[in-house]
C-alpha cells in the first residue's frame, strides 16, 4: 500500500525496500538528490528519467529539509575495529 508524504512524494514497503519514492515509481528521492548534489541539471535529469515532472524534483529538496529537522539520538555506538 503506498501512502504519500506530500502530494508527490511516497513511501510503499514494497516498492525501493520502503524508502521514500516519487508518486509511487521506482524512482527514490534519494536517487534524486544524488544526481542534483552531483551537479547534474534538472533538464538532464527529466531527459534520463522521462516520467519525471520538475515539480516532483521540486519536491525533493524540502522533502529532505523537513527530514533533517527531525532530532536524532546516537546511542552509544561502540568503535569496529
């Protein structure tokens, strides 16, 4: 069952092991943000992923905004060595 963050973003178990995805594709907004933190413009990337729309890669950027204004606890992690 997939149900939706905001208006185009969307988290399914099933689909990407239940990370965050664009309207219900197989495409994460992780895979987003890498491709735009690379440098690769927004017109480069509607032309590799052609069921994308600007706006759902609007959306990303907020999207991760509000995820890190969430607080996170790191309970004593213990070095590997």
């Amino acid at each position: 069952m997939t149900t939706y963050i905001t208006e185009r973003i969307a988290i399914n178990p099933d689909i990407c092991n239940g990370r965050p995805i664009i309207r219900g594709m197989r495409i994460t907004v992780q895979t987003v943000l890498e491709f735009l933190f690379a440098g690769t413009p927004q017109e480069e990337l509607l032309h590799q992923y052609p069921m994308l729309e600007p706006e759902d890669i609007e959306a990303c950027q907020p999207f991760a905004i509000q995820l890190m204004e969430q607080h996170y606890v790191i309970q004593n992690i213990k070095n590997v060595a």
